[in-house]
C-alpha cells in the first residue's frame, strides 16, 4: 500500500505496512508492529508526558518500558550504548483520531535511552515539521491550569529571600515531607540556610543542572577561607562564600572559580548570596522545565519581541565571570538570555511548567530550534 503524508486509514491498514505476519506489542500510549517489511507505530492523539505521543513539530516520543523486540528494533543488537542503528526497513508513524489512523510519514530514531536493557524513551524526528493544525489535531490542546503568580518580582529588591520562597513554591508542588526546621551550623549564612530549607519540602530546587551542595556535604575546614556551596555540571567551576562562622546575618559576596584553567581563575558573581540563590533558583527552574524552547544563534534583533511578553528580573547578570545571563519571566515561563558565539547573536532558553504557559510565544515571529508549545 502506498501512502502519502496525512492519509487517514483504519489501523488494520496501517498495521498492514509492517507486513504479513508482523509481532504487535503495546507501549504505553501507542501500538508497535515489528515486521518484515517495515516498523508501524499507531499512537493515540493527546497530551500525556508519561505517555507516548507528539511531542512538538518535529519530535514524536515512544514511552517505555517497551518489550525487548522493540528495544532491540530502535536501539539496535544488545550489547547497545548509542541509538541510531541502521534501520533496514521504514519506521511509519500513525496517529490515531476517532475510527481513523492519520499518517504522519517515516520517522528516524534521535535519541534513546535504557535502563537494563530497557527501552524507557526513545525520540523519533518527524520531517517535514507538523503544521499548527495538524499538531492541534493530533496533540489537542488541554484546559490552561492556574500558572504561577509573579508577585514575587517586587520583593527581588528588597526581600530576595522572599522572593526566591515566592518563586519557589509557585513554580514546584512539595514533593517531600522532611522537617524544613532542622539546625543548621554556624557557618552557613542566613540565606543559605534558608535555601536548605525550602529544599527540605522542594529538593528540585537543588538542581538538576548546576547544583547546591546539599547540607551535609558542607565542610568548613578549620583555617579555610573559602566555603564551597555549589558545583557546575560538569564540575568546570564552583561557587563559594568567605567562611563567617558565628556571623549568619551577613549576605556575602559569591566567588566563582573556574577550573578549566591551571591557576584556578577566580571572580565575583555580580549579586550577593541572597540574590544569587534567587539567580540560581531561576536558571534551573529554565534548563529543567518539562517544556521550553530554544535557539542557540538568535540574532538580537528578535530580543523585543521576547521581551514583549516577558518581564526582565531586576538583578545583574547571572554567571557574569563565564557567560553573563539575563533572566526574565512570565506567568510560568522562566526564560535565560545569554550571549553567542557570535556578537550579534544570543542563545535563549524558556522553560515552562505547563506546555499551555507557552502559548504566547506562538504568535511571535521568532526562528526557533525547538519549541513544545
């Protein structure tokens, strides 16, 4: 059977492609048939993270676990480490809407990852990119939910402590029970400790990029002159305070010393503690949201548009000494604007806490690399 892009037929046509005799299996959310003659994959319209389907434009993400058939067809033969492996037959996507299946074309596998030789996600690159009105058909928009206030904004300035439990407990729901009111030494200044403890009830806030030393990593070693509270990734510098014992209501400046150089070269974030966790809080809540949008070499003649819909945050740059970042928000938008490589040009970054939050963006008329909206 010959299909062109956006035909509609019923699934048994559409299992037909993978031919005769072709193994079914379920995956969360889809239908994968594995046969001689090529991969079908039927998948339901919706919007479910935890559930395979369209997850933007251009990307389609099976949700495992999947059976080891289906693992080994994406992934290629075990032992595996990479995905990619050569397909010899087509992989077609379907979708399903009411009685009837909508073809969605060949897809090529991106990106897998596994756990014990289990396929727990693999993304699937649909080209030509889903027009707007055949990503609403197949990923249906859902109602919009309460989106964080921005209320926090006006404290940044006076009460960054507050702004920052603000910000943090309208962008993340409690996600533990432990005691927030545990001791806490004498060398951890105020606002440090108070970061602990919104973590106590909110440890995302710790990060799942960057990260805070968690409390009992601490070390004041006697006759130190520096604490160090926080790591990079990739362990490419660390932030530090000067080590105050007994003195927890002072807001110290934030060292940050890179260690991809041989002496170590060390310089001052642009804003105290205080502001500076508030600074780290955000950046995180960008690079870890659940939803965003990308470009890595927008020309700064865009940059009114974004900021049409955003409100910058009122602090210096954020990671002055390395990649000086400007932060601004929305109601559940959390967006980085960082210079590029080249001088015309930013990286920007937007992380939403609901898919829905970046319906605004839609409208502006900016290049995206990706965007879930």
């Amino acid at each position: 059977m010959q299909l062109t892009l956006l035909d509609r037929v019923d699934e048994t046509e559409a299992i037909a492609l993978a031919g005769p005799d072709a193994d079914v299996f379920p995956v969360s959310g889809a239908t994968v048939a594995l046969g001689a003659t090529s991969t079908v994959i039927v998948a339901e319209a919706g919007d479910d993270p935890a559930a395979s389907g369209v997850w933007n434009a251009e990307e389609f993400r099976l949700i495992g676990p999947a059976p080891a058939p289906v693992t080994s067809k994406l992934m290629g033969p075990m032992p595996f480490s990479t995905a990619g492996a050569p397909e010899e037959a087509p992989l077609h996507l379907f979708v399903r809407l009411d009685d009837v299946c909508l073809y969605l074309g060949v897809v090529q596998v991106s990106m897998c990852e596994a756990s014990e030789d289990v396929l727990s996600r693999c993304d699937l690159c649909i080209s030509p990119p889903l027009k707007r009105e055949i990503l609403d058909l197949v990923r249906p928009p859902v109602t919009l939910p309460p989106l964080p206030s921005l209320d926090w904004l006006s404290d940044v300035g006076a009460n960054p402590g507050r702004a920052l439990e603000g910000f943090v407990t309208g962008w993340y729901p409690e996600s533990s029970t432990q005691a927030p009111d545990v001791d806490m030494p004498d060398f951890i200044p105020r606002a440090l400790a108070d970061f602990y403890r919104l973590a106590a009830r909110r440890p995302a806030i710790m990060g799942g990029h960057n990260r805070i030393v968690p409390m009992p990593e601490l070390r004041a070693e006697e006759g130190a002159e520096l604490l160090v509270f926080g790591v990079e990734c990739q362990g490419g510098w660390t932030w530090s305070i000067s080590r105050t014992a007994g003195d927890t209501d002072v807001d110290p400046s934030v060292r940050l010393e890179d260690a991809r150089f041989e002496d170590r070269r060390s310089a001052a974030e642009q804003e105290p503690l205080s502001r500076f966790l508030l600074q780290f809080a955000l950046k995180e809540a960008a690079v870890t949201a659940p939803y965003g949008a990308y470009s890595f070499d927008l020309p700064r003649r865009f940059l009114p548009q974004l900021e049409s819909c955003l409100q910058r945050v009122p602090l210096q740059p954020f990671l002055a000494p390395v990649a000086p970042t400007d932060l601004l928000v929305a109601s559940g938008l959390v967006t980085t604007v960082t210079p590029g490589w080249d001088e015309d040009k930013v990286e920007v970054r937007v992380g939403a806490s609901h898919r829905s939050a970046l319906h605004p963006l839609v409208q502006l008329d900016i290049p995206w690399r990706s965007f879930d909206g």
